[in-house]
C-alpha cells in the first residue's frame, strides 16, 4: 500500500472528508485517516436499541453550504434533506404553549398574536433584521476569514452599522428586548443564541452565536430552515465519504494518528498509534486547535508562544450532556394545541426553556460547578418522519441538554453521575409530557466527558471551541493561525476549529483544501 500522498488528513469528519474531496478533484493523492472504526467524526447514524437508530451526536441539518452538495454531488450519494415542519415547539408550564413554522410567516404571525398582538411587528423587523446581517456575512463564509474591522466596515457600507453593534456587542436578552414586549416571546428566540456557548443570554456576544444557527441553506437553498437528512446524520458522512472513494481518496478507519512528523521544521506526515508511518506534502487536522497544537504536533515544532496562546486564551469548555432515547410511543405535551397529533408535535423542535430567567438560573449553576438543576433541554424526533430509523410503532428521541460541566466538583461522571443526569432530564421532560418515562425502551448517555473521549472533542465542546465573537473570523482559533494555514509549515487546519466554526457546514474542509491548493501553486 501506498504511504506517501500529496496529503493526510487527519480525521474522518465531515470536514476533514470535504478538504479530501476537493484535493482529490485537483488530482492530488489523498488519504484520510480515522481513529474510529467507522467514518462520520460526530455525524454518525448508530443503532441503541435493537431496530433503533440516531443521530448519535450531531442531530439535524441546516448549515451544510449548498455549493458543496452540488460540487461533490453528494445527492447522487445519498445526501437527501427536508424541513422539519411545523418549525418549533416550545411548551409552558402553566400549560400554553407556541407553535411556529418558518415556511409558513403568516401562521406564525397568527401564533404571535395569539400571546402577543403588539409583538408581531416586532416579529416582522426580527426576521429583517437577522436577513440584514446575513446577507452582510454569508458571501464571506467560503473564502479565508476577514478581520473584525473588515467586517465593521461592511456592516458600514451597507448602512447597517447599528445592526453590527446589535449583532457582536449586545447581549442575546438585550437585544430580544430592543423587538419584543413579551417574556415568551423572547423565551421561544433565544435558545439558539446560547447552544454548545459558555454564556447565558445575559453574555454579550450571543447573537452572533444565533446568526451561526440561521445563516444556512441546506435544506433546499432556503435560508435559515432547519430539517433533517433522511437516515439520520450518519448519511452525510456516508454520502461524503462514497463522493471520495469515487475521486480516489483512500479511506483508513482503526487508523489513529499519535504524532505528526516533522522534519527540518516542516510537517511531513504521520505516526500511527501502532507505529506505522506515513508520508505527505501536506497534512491537514480535522482535529480540534487543542488536540493538533498540544497533542499531536511535537512540543519543540511550535512557537512556545503560540501553544501557550492555544493552552491558555481558547476556550473549549463543553456545556452538553446528549440523551438519546428509544421509545415505545410519542411524548405527549400537555400543552399540546387541540386536535394536533403527537406526531406533528414531535416533527418539531420542542425546547424546554420557558423564560430568560429559566436559563439563566441553569446557567448560574453551572457557573458554580454542577449541573443544571432545571436544565436547557432541545429535543429532536425523526422518526415520525423517517421511520427507517426505529420499528413499527417505535420511535427514536434526541435530547440535547445544557448546562453540564465537564468537571463537577467532588463527582465523577463515571460513578453514577451520568445516570443520574439522564434520570433528571428525564423527570425534566415528563413534567411537560407525563408518559415519556414510561415510554423509553433503551437510552444513550453522552457527558462531556464522553463527547470528548468518543469523538476527540477536547472538553466536550461540540464546536471545537466557542463560536463567540472573540474566537470568530480572524482570530479563529488565535491570531496567528486563523486561515487555515499554521505556524508549523505544511500542517493546515480543516476542522470547526478553523473559520467560521462549528455545525456541520463543510466550511473550514473546503476553504482548508483551497489554501492548500493556493500554496501548491506558489
């Protein structure tokens, strides 16, 4: 077997497989290897349960850049996307409820109204207001990041300045309250502000984490429209990785890497944990900033500055504990709406996070090192919309939770903790839908601590890192090494660790595999 390549790529996630798949369309050797043994990173499609299926870690399509699924014809792969609808869900405990459907403005219009006739205008400038800043940010996203005042200045010359001081100075409450009158209102717009951040919506920096969540198209070009890929995402990976083999690019599972070769101070290839090694021109970290600069690289190939910068100044701290669940039967809300079917209900996204306050008390918390007494729980259901992935009456159920830390004082995950977490989401849940823990057939647990020894990701953080203001653009993960080259020659960086960040995107592996090519033609 060949063990020389024009490139390695370290780690078979979405976007370590993208950078393969461009390099290989520019005709350039290319092998991938993954420490698991199956490709995916966090985009995997797993069985729990005998005939149950999920998502085990990444959960649902939004951000996936529309020119990528085209380019790599990943549709002809097995890439297939539709919406969720009716778009989100969010239950009261006083037993209202709000039920939205971004396809649909003038039902959720009406849903406004319902709770609050004066915030439907508010509504109205909202949506203009995220579509402004959007249409500002998003011809940046596949080309190498821009500075912050490069950035300002086009907020500048759109007219749109004040909308940057809302989008990268305020805070996600803040700015709820520069729209809307009503507490529910804001409470059903602001959890995306807060997901996989160490922040409360009191944190300045928060919308811009929203505008992470609203800027994509996947789902039929359609900005800002959440949904599903048909067979869970484990078929993005797969589709991705059936697009490489096709361009030629050997894919290694088992094949974890412990150390990039260095030569004369240039990145030359790898060393397996079983010793083997394997050459290259280039090599490029799906990994995260931490795991390639601290882990993986040589203490002696980095400037001491640099890894100090890495050790100290990027936080990768996680907040989310992930239950997945196999279920005998649908939650069923009380709350839900007259005449709408469990199904329906479960086809959305359902948040538990009934105020501001609520997640701010979750939030205070974790501050103080244990885990969320009334936690932030977004729950995902695909089965009744895919039933491939759970039997004939069965259902799968995805929970993805915040605030939990990844060291709780005086407590181990590994002692209990973890169950007892899962027990209380559980109880968290079932005081809004009252048969769910009787429903459950079989139930998947991922601390922060699993997160990060499953998937590589360093402390549990989902992105690679904090997607806030501070550790966007240029200065993703540090200044220094924010464009996907680095400071060791011939090591790149193509995972959510580089610009623009985390979610599955396919982002950082495109713009990674166009640095490289850049340089190869210099």
């Amino acid at each position: 077997m060949t063990t020389r390549y024009d490139a390695i790529v370290i780690g078979g996630g979405h976007n370590g497989l993208v950078a393969a798949c461009y390099l290989a369309r520019a005709g350039r050797s290319v092998i991938v290897l993954e420490r698991s043994h199956i490709i995916g990173g966090a985009a995997v499609t797993e069985e729990i349960h005998p005939g149950y299926r999920v998502s085990v870690a990444s959960y649902s399509m939004s951000l996936m850049r529309p020119e990528i699924i085209e380019t790599l014809e990943l549709v002809r792969h097995g890439f297939a996307v539709y919406p969720k609808k009716p778009s989100y869900f969010m239950p009261f405990p006083d037993g209202e409820h709000l039920l939205l459907d971004a396809s649909d403005p003038a039902r959720t219009h009406r849903e406004i109204a319902r709770i609050a006739p004066r915030d439907v205008a508010g509504y109205v400038a909202w949506d203009a207001f995220w579509d402004r800043c959007c249409d500002i940010i998003e011809p940046t996203l596949l080309h190498p990041p821009i500075s912050h005042a490069e950035l300002a200045q086009r907020f500048i010359d759109a007219g749109c300045a004040d909308d940057y001081r809302r989008l990268m100075l305020l805070s996600m409450r803040d700015l709820l309250g520069e729209f809307f009158e009503s507490e529910r209102i804001k409470a059903i717009m602001a959890p995306q502000s807060i997901i996989s951040t160490l922040a409360s919506p009191a944190t300045p920096g928060t919308p811009y984490v929203n505008l992470v969540h609203a800027i994509g198209r996947a789902i039929h070009g359609r900005r800002g429209v959440w949904g599903y890929v048909r067979g869970g995402m484990g078929m993005v990976t797969q589709s991705l990785a059936g697009a490489a083999h096709e361009l030629g690019v050997t894919i290694r599972t088992n094949a974890a890497v412990a150390q990039v070769l260095v030569d004369d101070g240039q990145a030359t290839g790898v060393i397996l944990a079983d010793g083997t090694t394997i050459r290259g021109r280039t090599v490029l970290s799906n990994a995260d900033p931490k795991r390639t600069f601290l882990g993986l690289c040589p203490e002696s190939a980095l400037p001491a500055a640099f890894r100090e910068r890495i050790a100290r100044n990027y936080r990768t701290d996680g907040t989310v504990f992930k239950l997945n669940l196999a279920l005998s039967e649908l939650p069923r809300y009380l709350a839900a709406p007259p005449g709408v079917a469990p199904e329906q209900i479960a086809s959305a996204t359902v948040d538990i996070a009934p105020s501001l306050d609520y997640l701010e008390r979750a939030w205070n918390d974790f501050r103080s090192g244990v885990p969320s007494r009334q936690p932030f729980v977004e729950i995902f259901s695909q089965s009744p919309t895919d039933p491939s992935l759970a039997p004939p009456g069965g259902h799968v159920m995805s929970c993805f939770c915040q605030y939990f830390p990844y060291a709780v004082a005086g407590r181990s995950w590994d002692d209990g903790l973890r169950e007892e977490v899962a027990d209380h989401i559980v109880a968290t849940v079932s005081e809004y839908a009252p048969n769910l823990a009787g429903a459950i057939v079989a139930r998947q647990m991922l601390a922060p601590v699993d997160l990060e020894r499953r998937f590589g990701l360093t402390g549990g953080n989902i992105f690679h890192g904090e997607i806030t203001p501070d550790q966007s653009f240029d200065l993703r993960p540090v200044s220094g090494a924010a464009d996907y080259r680095t400071p060791l020659p011939g090591l790149y960086l193509c995972g959510s660790g580089a610009h623009p960040g985390g979610g599955v995107t396919g982002i950082p592996g495109h713009n990674c595999a166009m640095a490289v090519l850049a340089d190869d033609a210099r």
